[in-house]
C-alpha cells in the first residue's frame, strides 16, 4: 500500500469512527440513553486518536477529539447567586389563603380589612432561571441550583428565542431577571413524536422535557428543542425599577423580556375569583401550570416583609388541587430510613396521574394505614402533586374483595432483623439495629453525598447501593480514600460493568472537588437527627467552626455545663434537639466517622452570608410592651440588622425595647441595670 492509498483508508476509518462516536455522543448526552458501555466509548476515542496522531492531517476542529471528551467531565460551571434564588411557601385553600392575608396584614400592623394590593401570577411548571444583563447586554443564565448557587447554562439559554440578547430602551447597568423556562403543551408533544420515531428517549412531562433540553453539555441539542420563558421577578439590580411588582413587570416587558398574564385585586373575594377563572381556563393555557403566585404588589411593603428561612414572605404560592387516580394497591413494602423509621410503601398497578407513571406511594405509618383502613388487594384513590410523593387518598371500600387481613408494620427491621420499636409518644417504628443496619448506613451515606450536603456528582442512590453492597464505601470517609484504594486494585471502578476510564475519571473529579467543605453543609451531611438544612446553618453560625461546634457539644453532655445552657437558650433548639446533637457526638462509631473524615477533608470556618454592619450586630433584643410596629416585624428587622431577639431578660441583654405599657420584662431591665430604649430611640439608633 503506498502513502496516498494508506491516508485513504485513513480517511475512511477516520469517518467511520467519527460517526460512531457522534453517535454515541448523541445517545448519552442528548437522549440519555447510551447503547454503548464506557469502556466501549473509551475504545473508540482511543481509536481515534491514535489514528490521528498517525495522520495529524485527520485532526481538524471539528473531530470530536478536539470537542466533547473533556466537556461532560467538568459538567457546568457553578455559579453562586448574588441574591438567593428562593421557593415559596403554599396554600391550598381559601382559608389558607385567607390566613396569609391576615397574617401578613398582621405583620405590617394594618387594620384587618385595610386595603392590601396583590398581585396575582400563574405558577409556570417549568425550571426556574436568573438572566444576568449588564449594560443592556445577556452576560449570564444560571439554574436555581440549591438556591445560593446554580449551575452556569449560558450557552443554551442564549439559543432560547424570545429571551433578548440584548435589551430595548434604557435598562439599568446591571438587572437580574428571574424567571420559568418551560416547554409549550404542543411543542411537548411533536417534540416527544419525533423523540419515538427515531427511537430516542420520550420524557414525562413538559416540565422534565424542559429542564432535559436545558441542562445539555452539547448546545447544539437546545438549541432544537422548542423552549420559552417567561420572567417573574428580580434578582439583583443597580437601581430601582419602579414602586410596584407592577411598575417592575412593565420595565421588563419595555426592555423586552416576556412576562407572565396578572391580575391585581386588593380582596380575598377578587383573588379566589381569579383562581378559579385560571383553574378552568388552564387546559386552554399552551403551558402548564401548577398554581397562582400571589405577591403583595407594594415593593417598600415587600422589602419590609421580607424572608422567613428560603421563602419571602411578601409571596404564596396557592397550589391547584393534586391530580387523583384510581389503582389496585399490590402490596405494601416496609423501607428503612436514615434515622430507622419503618415507612410504609405502596406497591401499586402503575397508573398515569397528571403526565407521570405512579406505582409507588407513601403511606407514612401504622396509624395512618389504620386511619385509612388499608389492606393490600384494595382498589385505592392516590394523588400527585407537583414534585411530592404520591400519596393515598382513600380506600374504595365498596370495591374491597371478601375480608382482607389488616397490614400491620412488624416490630422488626427488615433488613438487618434487629428489633423495631415505637415509642412513647411517636408515631414512627424505629429499627434499633442503628449501625449494623445497612439500610440505615445506606441512607446516610445517600444523605452525606446529597444536593445540600456534599453534593457529589457521579455518587447517585444507586451507586451508593452498589457500592455499599460490595464494600467499596461503607461509611463516610471511605469516599475520600476510594482513589487511592482502586489505584492498585485488582478490580477498579472503570472494569465495573457500566464504567470506563472516563466515567471513573470524572468521579473521583467530583469526590476531589467536595474535600473543602463548608461547615453548614457539613453539619447537615452529617445526617443527625431533627438537623435539617436550616438548623445546620444556625449551629454553624453559632459555633462557627467545626472543632468549636464538637467540643460544645461533648461539654453539654454534662447538663450543667454553660454549653449545654448555650446550647438550648439558642432560637429553635429544644431539649429533644439537643439531646440528639449531643448523643450523636458522644457516640464513639461517630467519633471514628468524624476523625476519619478529618483526615481527607477540610471544613471551612461558617462566614455569615453578609457581614452586617449596624450597631447592633451581635447584640441581644429584647422587645416588650405595645409597639408602632407590629412584634413580628421588629423581630425580622432586628434580626436582619445581625442581632437577637430573646424572649426574656437576663444579664446577656444588651437592649430592652420598650413600648407603652412595658411591664415585668422593663422592670427587670431596670433592676438588672440593661440599657432600655424608646421605640424611637430604637428607630434612630438603626436609623
Ligand atoms: S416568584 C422569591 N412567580 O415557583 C420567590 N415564582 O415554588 C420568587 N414560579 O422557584 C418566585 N411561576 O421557579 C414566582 N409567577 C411566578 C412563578 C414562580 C413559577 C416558580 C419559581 C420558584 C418556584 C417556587
């Protein structure tokens, strides 16, 4: 063979490799459904480039060995949100709906039946995005990610039509607009048709279709997926854009950027008018939507409003009633959770509720299938709202064959045999296997690597599974040593069925990149009982740093230590609490877990989100007596200055804000000698 013909069938199998790998590409990154193993797709990239590096005239920019490869391995870039991308409380009713009103007029101190102006937006079922424009100009899309931060989806957002590249008219130096990007109801369909047609994958719902066409390493995909959006509400901006939701929305559409349909109406009567016209009127909408967004429409009483943990309260959203269906409930299985509950689960005939294929559903506990008087064979009511787990409803009890036996939970754990206990006082069954159960371990594990924890990527449910069951990682810190482990491995990730180099390659990526840590995230991946996110991030605030956090806590073993009085005289902490943050240091198989993961990781020291800067960040409140404005409202406003707010006065208080008819709490001030001020002079003081 000459030179020439050699380049030719160069060429040849050059193309042909190409395509297969394009094929692949495809397969994985825009269908979700490969048909070659890793190892496989491993094979043909090495192919190829060694092919090239024997023919360099092969390479050109667009092979993919100059492309992808390297792309799926970082996934997006992150992105934090100068502002929090935050959800919404719901309502589901009109007296919900109602209360809300009410408590939000309470918190304004309004009269109950003074005007309050609100908006009303339809609830778009889509994925939320923030759009960051400077100088008029789209510099930035990021996805709500856990709300602080997001993943960076720039390039495809910019193939969206009908999100301007650039703005009209004056927009302000800097404006982040939020927003839903969804998927038309038609688009959804033909989308789904041609997805059959050429055998690719079919999604759910709009909703899934749309975060699927969004979240693309290849752009090119996106850019062929029919999406929209519509914007709702501002993140950061460099000046104002009006005195009301209102005014802002009709910036927005000036500037060009699509807004949802409203209406304004300042009475309950008005709002549930609204709701039900929208409820009847939604299967003509293109679009779905899940509810009413409503928005106190005053921007100066929004911005006094303010949060409450990851939801404003100047916002509800009212949900429409969950979708129900009807199904034979098959049998009912007993899970293990993290802290060993026994729950319950329904093993359905799978039936479609609202676009998505059910057959499992929650059934809480014992009392609740008592109450319910379910028994397996039953026909059952189940329902499915928005992304919560389907429930049953009822039994269809005149359907009921003959006299099933009552369903009674075993006082036994399923899957370590260990004995299962209620107790006093708790409707949960608890397995009391604690760390010989492996579904207990599992669980945590699953918790440890989870979104809000240390969110690896790669580390899915079923992984973990996997890698449990075959001792690959049997608790935490076991995470941090799988490289080094697998390096003289007879066995290694990348020979598992399933895996290849590459796919190996980007999981200890993604394990590396989590060996930093912050200290909320930390506290919370440890999975202790009642700690959730927003108890994680106060023990974080308070402690500081996680050496601090553990010594505190082996003190306030002893009840009569000040740690411990520190512990529950802090907000939201009760004795229940802080007997479970206690045990769970005082735990000897903890302390290996924590000494373990100490060697691989490093937890950054908590820094408050904004260092507030007011004189009276740091110091301690106590308000009494009547004031102008209402309890409620001093509390948040006291606490968004960096202070706290306690309920009783001690030597600790460095304030006692007193209105009219101030009683016991002034007079102990007084004895104490603690600095009391005025309403007034409170308001100038944080003036
Ligand atoms: S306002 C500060 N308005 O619902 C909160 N949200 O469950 C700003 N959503 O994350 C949100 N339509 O993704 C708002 N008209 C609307 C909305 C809307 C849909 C989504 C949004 C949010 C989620 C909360």
């Amino acid at each position: 063979m000459d030179k020439e013909d050699a380049l030719n069938a160069a060429k040849l199998k050059h193309a042909e490799l190409v395509k297969k790998i394009r094929k692949a590409d495809a397969e994985y990154y825009q269908d979700d459904a490969p048909s070659l193993s890793d190892a496989e797709y491993d094979k043909l990239r090495q192919e190829l480039e060694k092919l090239e590096s024997e023919f360099p005239s092969l390479e050109n920019a667009a092979s993919p060995s100059q492309t992808v490869g390297a792309a799926p391995a970082k996934g997006f870039a992150k992105i934090r949100h100068e502002i929090p991308m935050l959800s919404l409380g719901n309502v589901f009713s009109e007296e919900e709906l109602n209360e809300w009103l009410a408590k939000t007029r309470r918190f304004l101190n309004m009269e109950e039946a003074s005007p309050l102006e609100i908006i009303a937006e339809p609830k778009i079922d889509g994925l939320s995005c923030s759009l960051r424009y400077e100088q008029g100009v789209l510099i930035q899309a990021a996805t709500r990610g856990d709300g602080a931060e997001g993943e960076d989806i720039t390039q495809n957002v910019k193939t969206i039509e009908g999100i301007p590249h650039t703005l009209k008219g004056n927009a302000p130096e800097i404006l982040e607009v939020r927003g839903e990007i969804y998927m038309g109801k038609k688009d959804f369909e033909a989308l789904n048709k041609a997805q059959e047609a050429r055998g690719g994958k079919t999604f759910a719902n709009p909703r899934n279709a749309a975060a699927g066409s969004v979240r693309q390493l290849n752009v090119e995909v996106t850019k062929e997926r029919p999406l929209a959006f519509l914007g709702y509400a501002l993140g950061q901006v460099s000046e104002s854009l009006g005195q009301s939701h209102y005014e802002v929305r009709e910036k927005l559409k000036s500037f060009g950027i699509p807004e949802t349909f409203y209406a304004i109406s300042d009475d309950l009567m008005g709002l549930m008018q609204n709701y039900e016209q929208v409820l009847e009127g939604r299967a003509d909408l293109d679009y779905d939507i899940d509810g009413i967004v409503y928005k106190v429409n005053d921007l100066a009483l929004q911005e006094r409003l303010g949060f409450v943990a990851r939801s404003p309260r100047w916002a509800i959203a009212h949900k429409f009633p969950a979708e129900k269906a009807v199904t034979k409930l098959l049998d009912i299985d007993v899970q293990v959770g993290r802290t060993g509950v026994l729950t319950p689960v329904a093993r359905l005939e799978p039936i479609t509720v609202g676009g998505v294929v059910v057959s499992n559903a929650t059934l809480h506990n014992q009392d609740e299938i008592e109450r319910k008087d379910i028994r397996i064979g039953d026909y059952v009511v189940i329902q499915r709202a928005g992304d919560v787990i389907p429930q049953v409803v009822e039994v269809l009890l005149d359907k009921r064959e003959g006299d099933p036996p009552k369903f009674e939970i075993a006082h036994e754990c399923p899957r370590c045999g260990s004995l299962a206990i209620r107790e006093e006082g708790e409707v949960a069954i608890r397995c009391t296997g604690g760390l010989i159960c492996p579904a207990q371990a599992v669980e945590r594990l699953k918790h440890f690597v989870s979104r809000l924890a240390f969110d690896i990527e790669g580390l899915g449910a079923k992984i973990i599974e996997e890698f449990y069951e075959d001792g690959l990682i049997k608790s935490p810190p076991d995470i941090f040593t799988l490289e080094e482990r697998n390096k003289g491995s007879l066995t290694p990730i990348r020979a598992r069925e399933g895996w290849g180099d590459l796919s190996e390659k980007n999981l200890f990526a993604s394990i590396n990149e989590r060996r930093v840590i912050e200290l909320n995230r930390f506290i919370y991946a440890l999975g202790i009982r009642q700690i959730g996110e927003a108890t994680a991030k106060m023990l974080a605030s308070a402690y500081g740093s996680f050496e601090a956090l553990r010594l505190a806590m082996k003190q306030a073993s002893d009840h009569e230590a000040e740690a411990y009085t520190n512990l529950i005289n802090m907000d939201g902490i009760g004795a229940s609490m802080a007997d479970d943050l206690i045990g769970f240091f005082s735990e000897s198989h903890n302390e290996d877990v924590l000494d373990g993961l100490m060697q691989h990781i490093e937890v950054k020291p908590y820094i408050a989100p904004k260092a507030v800067d007011s004189p009276v960040a740091g110091k301690t409140l106590v308000f009494t007596g009547s004031l102008n404005i209402s309890r409620s409202e001093a509390k948040a406003q006291a606490e968004r200055l960096g202070a706290k707010v306690a309920g009783s006065v001690s030597k600790k208080t460095d304030y006692v804000i007193a209105g009219e008819d101030a009683g016991s709490k002034l007079k102990k001030a007084n004895e104490l000698g603690v600095t009391v001020l005025s309403e007034d002079e409170w308001k100038t003081l944080i003036a």
